[in-house]
C-alpha cells in the first residue's frame, strides 16, 4: 500500500478512501477526509457542483448520477467503477452506495486498485476471525489501548456469564478480581508508555471475576496487533477450573508443589527424627562405652570377643547418626532456585493454585500488595507452597464462620524486607495452640497432619525470613513472613 506509507503532504500521496452521504431534500453531498482527498473534492457541498468538480469522464458522471437518482428514488444500491481523469491520477475508483433511511443516501469510495486487494483481505480476515472468535475454546476478548473492549467471544461469554453484547464496550477490568481490577488501566499506560512487556506474549495465571462477582482461576495470554494505526489487544483465556489432565501450567506447579512438598515433608522429617532418635543414640553409645569398660575390668575369656561386638555396635550408632543428619542436609541444602521474582505475579499463582474450589464456599479474596515493591530474591516454587499452605489454612479456619474473606497483602517493613500476610477471617488460633503451632506434626485438625506450618518456616527461614502468626483483634489469624528483596551482599 505505497499510497498510505507515503509521507503525509507528499506529492504522491493518494488516498485509500472514505464516506460520503447525501440528503434527498437538501442535495448535499458530504465526504469524509479520506473521500475528499481521493476525489479531489471539498468536505461538503450540492451533488450537482460537487459532481461537475469531480475530475471524471463527462460518461461516468452521467452514470453516477442516475445511480444516485435510482437508489433516492427506488433504494437501488449500486457499485460503480469510474476512471479518474488525468487530473485525478488516471486511477479507478469505486463508487458504492445505498439507501440508510428516509431521504437519506451514503456509501464509500475507495481507490479501486487498492480496494481490490483490501476488501478481499479484510473480509478473509473477518470471516476467519468471526469463525475463530465463535469456536475457539478458549475465550477471546480484543480490547483497544484504552481497555474498552471490542469484541468477545462466546467461549468467554460462557466462562464470565456476561453476554458479548453486555462486554463489549465496557472496560476489560470487569472481567478481573483485585488488584488487577483497578490497576489495569494503569498496566495498559505502563506498556504504552515505556513498552515493557510484562505479560503479552509471556502469559500468566491470574484471577477472573464472573459475573456474580465470583473468583476463578484463568491462564491469560495477550496479543497485540496493529490495525489501520490502531493498537488491539487480544486476550486468550483459559479457565483452569474446568481443567482437565493436561499439561496445563496449573498442573505443573501443583505437581510441582507437591514434589517439593513431598521433599520437605521427608526433610522435615528427617529433621524430627534426627532430633527424636539422637537422644536415644546418644543413650546407646554411651552405655556401649560403659560397658566396653565394665567388660574390661571383670576380666571374662571371651571378653574379647563381646568387646569386638560392642565396638562394632558402637559404630553402627554413629553410622545411624550420620544416615538421619545426611537426610536433612540433603533437603536443606537445597537452597534451591532461587531468582528475581514478581511478587505480584508469585502471589497471584499461589492464589489462583489455592482456592480452587473456594468459590463453592462463598470466599472472597483480596490483594492489597504494594506495587512499589514488586520484586523479591526467593525460590518461587517454596515460596508459593508457603503461601498455599498459609491459603488453605485459612479456608479452613473459616469453615463454617459467616464472614469469608482472605486477604494477601505486602509491604516494607525494613529495607529491603518485604512482608507478606495472609488474614482470615476464620476462628482464630487457640491460645494453648499458639505457642506451637510451628513444630513439625503439630495439628488440631481430624485428619491433618501438622506439618505444613513447620515445613513454610524452614522455607522462609532458609530464605533469611521469619515467620510469624498472631490472632486479629476484630477476629481471625494473620500469618506473617518477611523475605529479602535482593540476594545477600548484592547492591
Ligand atoms: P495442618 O493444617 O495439617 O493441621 P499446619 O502445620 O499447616 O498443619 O497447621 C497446624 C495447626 O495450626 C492447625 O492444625 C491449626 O490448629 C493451626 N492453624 C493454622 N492456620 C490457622 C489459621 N489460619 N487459623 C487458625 N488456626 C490455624
């Protein structure tokens, strides 16, 4: 298209095209700016004047003008080529117009060479997107750089309860929960100003928001076109509460999740052990040492061979010391891959990951976290099994109560410590529970198995945090754990 790439003012520029309209009664005839400059023709004016400017064959504007008479007169709609003459570039142009009311004509001209091209491609285009945007399985939203969006696919309208025509033309935020609700408008800014991308073409698991206010899980990813000048964005959802068995990202960090959990649970253990059995051990190689002198002094005949057995014994105590304290090396040694991470992004995961299911039990969620403080050092995984963990405790203490609200939120609390709170508004924790909530098996649930608490403080304190739980004054716990934003000794 060498006529849109060429510089504006420039010579050559010739124009793709435009609208016009006409009324019956007054005979004006109005063209759009593209109209104009195509045809050579001022904004507005009578059909006959503007007729006689227009740089064509005296037979072609016969022909358009009982082309307009028969579509005034009888609605006929018509479609003319007509050749521009050598003032006008020699070019073709096509006429198209009908009837759009009482007394009312209007219709488009185009450069015919470039139309053909055009009007063939945007209709493939429109037709292979209206098919897409009716089938897709995932849902399909186009926003415009202000958010507004343009068009909504069925998919989504099933997945949000809202009708495309409900969605189209509200802003996009309405189809998230907080905090991306209210800072959307703000991320769109963001990109538009500096072009940082920080999730089209990347993609990420963030918080819907149906209709009925309800939460639910989705993987979005966002792609950007450029139409005629304008920037759309399009977004592909996908609800990961009807996942399926698939390879989706969900999948992948609960299994993740659950391999580390299962690793830190044996550490864990192993640590417990250790503790528990070394008592014992210590016991053993201590009356093995007793004995060895005992045996010594009484002066037996096969004193040697039983001291050749405690000796023996005594060094498979140390041995059974070394196995336990090599299993907890083995988990805490992994300090793991830890890296630059979004807390925003970390959180939401976590959330997304933890509450499934929530949404049946009425639970609202929010996030209050402090944008200004986005990036933390931490192993993402540990840290979002943490944060799971504190999430699902905190459906639990709310079994039951009347108000249902869990609440993420983040701030500074020392430079470069970051504190992020996980607030119930469940039951509350025992007073006789409270002082031992963190040791490994501790638990006041029927089935629980009490170590989720123990095994997050070991992950928060390798990290260089602390961990901490208090009762709210107006009701429920709050679990704290403070992280480094940046790696130890890095500027
Ligand atoms: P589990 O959940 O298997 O019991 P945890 O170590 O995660 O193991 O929790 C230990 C105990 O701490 C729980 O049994 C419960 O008594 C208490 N607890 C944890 N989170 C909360 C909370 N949000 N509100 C009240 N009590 C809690």
């Amino acid at each position: 298209m060498e006529s849109k790439q060429a510089a504006p003012g420039a010579k050559t520029q010739r124009s793709a095209g435009g609208a016009w309209t006409f009324d019956v009664a007054s005979q004006e005839f109005r063209l759009s700016q593209g109209a104009c400059a195509l045809l050579g023709l001022p904004a507005a004016g009578p059909f006959e004047e503007m007729l006689a400017r227009m740089p064509v064959e005296a037979g072609e504007r016969k022909h358009l003008r009982a082309a307009m008479r028969r579509c005034a007169t009888d609605r006929v709609e018509f479609d003319l080529r007509l050749r521009l003459a050598a003032g006008g570039g020699g070019a073709m142009v096509r006429l198209m117009g009908g009837a759009v009311g009482e007394g009312r004509l209007a219709g488009a001209a185009f450069a015919a060479d470039d139309e053909a091209r055009l009007s063939g491609e945007v209709a493939e285009r429109a037709a292979q997107f209206g098919s897409i945007m009716e089938t897709a399985l995932d849902g399909m939203v186009v926003i415009d750089d202000a958010g507004i969006m343009q068009s909504f696919s069925r998919a989504a309208e099933r997945m949000f309860g809202l009708t495309a025509q409900e969605a189209v033309g509200q802003n996009v935020s309405v189809l998230m929960a907080e905090p991306d609700r209210t800072r959307h408008d703000g991320y769109i800014g963001h990109y538009l100003a500096t072009g940082e991308r920080r999730i089209i073409g990347i993609g990420r698991i963030v918080t819907g928001r149906r209709r009925d206010g309800s939460p639910f899980p989705l993987h979005l990813s966002i792609g950007e076109t450029n139409v005629e000048g304008r920037r759309l964005f399009t977004g592909f959802m996908h609800d990961l509460t009807e996942e399926r068995r698939s390879q989706s990202r969900t999948q992948q960090l609960q299994a993740e999740l659950a391999h580390i959990s299962r690793l830190s649970a044996l550490g864990e253990m192993g640590s417990a052990l250790a503790h528990e059995l070394n008592q014992p051990l210590a016991a053993i190689g201590n009356y093995i040492t007793g004995s060895r002198r005992l045996l010594a002094d009484a002066g037996s005949p096969s004193a040697a061979k039983i001291e050749g057995a405690l000796e023996r014994a005594a060094e498979q105590v140390l041995r059974a010391g070394q196995i336990i304290r090599r299993l907890r090396d083995f988990v805490s040694r992994r300090a793991g891959e830890r890296r630059q991470e979004s807390v925003a992004k970390l959180v939401e995961e976590a959330a997304a990951l933890g509450l499934v299911g929530a949404r049946e039990k009425g639970v609202t969620l929010n996030f209050d976290l402090d944008p200004a403080y986005d990036a933390l050092f931490a192993d993402r995984i540990q840290i979002q099994q943490v944060l799971v963990n504190l999430l699902r405790n905190g459906l639990d203490a709310m079994d039951g109560a009347e108000r249902r609200e869990l609440k993420v939120s983040s701030r500074l609390v020392a430079p470069e410590v970051l504190e992020i709170a996980v607030t119930d508004t469940g039951a509350g924790i025992a007073p006789d529970a409270i002082a031992r909530l963190f040791e490994p098996f501790f638990t006041t649930k029927p089935s629980g198995l009490g170590v989720g608490l123990s095994i997050s403080r070991g992950i928060v304190e390798a990290h260089g945090g602390e961990m901490s739980a208090h009762n709210n004054p107006d009701g429920g716990a709050t679990f704290r754990l403070t992280l480094p934003l940046r790696p130890k000794g890095a500027p």
